[in-house]
C-alpha cells in the first residue's frame, strides 16, 4: 500500500521549518568573527592603528593561533607583542617611510680652520602600520676651511692638533691628497717642517674619557712636541696657535671631542721632525 506523498506544505515539513530558522541564528550568533581588522574601523572600513594602542581591538583569530579569542588588536604593537588579529598583515599593510635623496654638502661654517658642513634630506610619507621608520634627516661631517687673514700672526687663535701617528698619510707622498692637489695646481710651497714645544698647564676632563688615547698622557707639566708641515702651513709657512715663547695659549684636540687645554710655548726648533713620544701635529 503505497503512502501519500508529503508535499512541500505538509504538517511534518511545517514543523521543520522553525527548528532550522533556529539553528541558523544561533550558527549565527555563535560564529566568530574572522575578517577582524579588515572591516573593523569606522563605516565598516579597515581598523589599523599606529604605535601601541590597547582601544585598537576586534574580535577573531589571533595569527599564527589556530584557536578563536575574544579579543585581537590591530595596532603596530601587536606585530612585537604576537596578538595580532589573523587578517592585520593584509588589512594594514606595513608602509616604510620614504624620504628624499640627500642634498648637497653646505659650505663650511667658519672661513678659516676646523669648521662644520652638513646635508640634508626631508621626508616625503610618513611609516605606516608595522613600517620601517625614518632614518636621519641631517648628517654631518669635519671641514677645513683656509680663507684665513694672510697677516695673521702665528700665535693668535686656538692650536688645532692631532696625534702624530696621523702624520703617516701626510709623509707618505701617495697618501697627501692636499699636497698633490697644491702640486697640481702650481700652488705648493714646499716650506721645511718645524717643531714647537710646549709644557702642558692644564686640561679638561673630557681628555680622559678615553683611557687609550694619548690625550689621556696629557697632564700638568708634560712636555709636547708640535710639528708644523704640510698643508698646515699658511701662506708664510708658519702653523696658526704655536703661540710665542713663555706666554700661554690654548689647545684643542680634534679626533677627540671636547678634550681642549692650555700650555706654554717653551721653544721652537726650525727644520725638525717631532720625535719626543708625545708628539702632535697642527692642522
């Protein structure tokens, strides 16, 4: 006996309907939140959050988890921290920020000695999200300049001085760029070395930040032999600072900063080399 057939209206199917309109809403309501930082920001757009920031939640996976959390962030922070909601590497895309080419080196801030010249580039976009950060905008580097007065007397001015062992480049004929460039240019006066001797009165404390520099040696009553040579010479062959015997001048150091001092010119020797232990040249 054959039964009748159950059309899409009949009593057993009326009853299904609400069981399934149920279980839908609670599959609903149930189902986590995947696409968090995506679709987690203002009018539904892309939640992506600079810095640290612990407002800058969703609900979803976390990355790298394969367990579903309450709450994931979306801001740069959570790249460190490791609770980064599944979806922030596509949704907030990391931007390194970008700046332009260098400018040119400026010219030196003095006329005459050790100056200062700097370049410098801008920024043209900010970092974004978990984006590399901007690098210096300013760099900066030593400068000779050499427009000084050609009547300007030895003494006068500050001693510019350095170790002797950085007289190696400038007694080695292939390594003397400055005299080479003179030579080329028919400018080069080839003035015969001399040294000066001074008897150190005092020095600061910052000659001593660096224990295994001969500034550190340098103390009350050290005797010091200068040597003047090429290109330190001006015009008329002499160095700027080698002062006048018994009267004190001052000094300062320049591959060590800050580390300056005062002493007294005791004699000067006319074509010699600096040869006492504690030898300096003039720049």
């Amino acid at each position: 006996m054959s039964h009748p057939s159950q059309g899409p209206l009949s009593p057993k199917n009326e009853t299904m309907i609400p069981l399934l309109l149920i279980c839908l809403v609670w599959s609903h309501l149930l189902s986590p939140v995947i696409a968090s930082c995506r679709d987690g920001g203002q009018f539904g757009g892309p939640l992506c959050c600079q810095g640290k920031d612990i407002n800058c939640v969703a609900e979803g996976y976390r990355v790298n988890s394969p367990y579903y959390h309450e709450t994931c962030f979306c801001d740069k922070a959570c790249v460190d921290n490791g609770d980064c909601c599944s979806d922030y590497e596509s949704a907030c895309p990391a931007v390194d920020c970008e700046v332009s080419s260098w400018s040119y080196w400026s010219g030196c801030s003095v006329l005459c000695g050790i100056g200062v010249s700097e370049r410098r580039r801008y920024k043209i976009k900010d970092p974004e999200n978990a984006g590399e950060q901007c690098p210096p905008f300013r760099q900066m580097r030593a400068c000779l300049a050499s427009f000084c007065e050609s009547n300007e007397i030895p003494a006068n001015g500050i001693a510019l001085v350095l170790p002797y062992s950085y007289n190696a480049r400038r007694d080695d004929p292939d390594l003397n760029l400055m005299k080479n460039f003179l030579i080329s240019l028919g400018q080069y006066k080839p003035f015969d070395s001399y040294c000066v001797y001074f008897k150190v009165t005092g020095r600061n404390k910052s000659c001593r930040s660096n224990r295994s520099s001969v500034w550190a040696n340098f103390k009350k009553g050290t005797l010091v032999c200068v040597e003047c040579n090429q290109p330190a010479f001006n015009d008329e062959g002499r160095c700027r600072g080698e002062g006048e015997e018994g009267k004190r001048t001052r000094w300062s150091s320049v591959d060590q900063p800050k580390c300056r001092g005062r002493w007294v010119q005791t004699s000067v020797q006319a074509k010699c080399k600096c040869n006492t232990g504690s030898d300096l040249i003039f720049v």
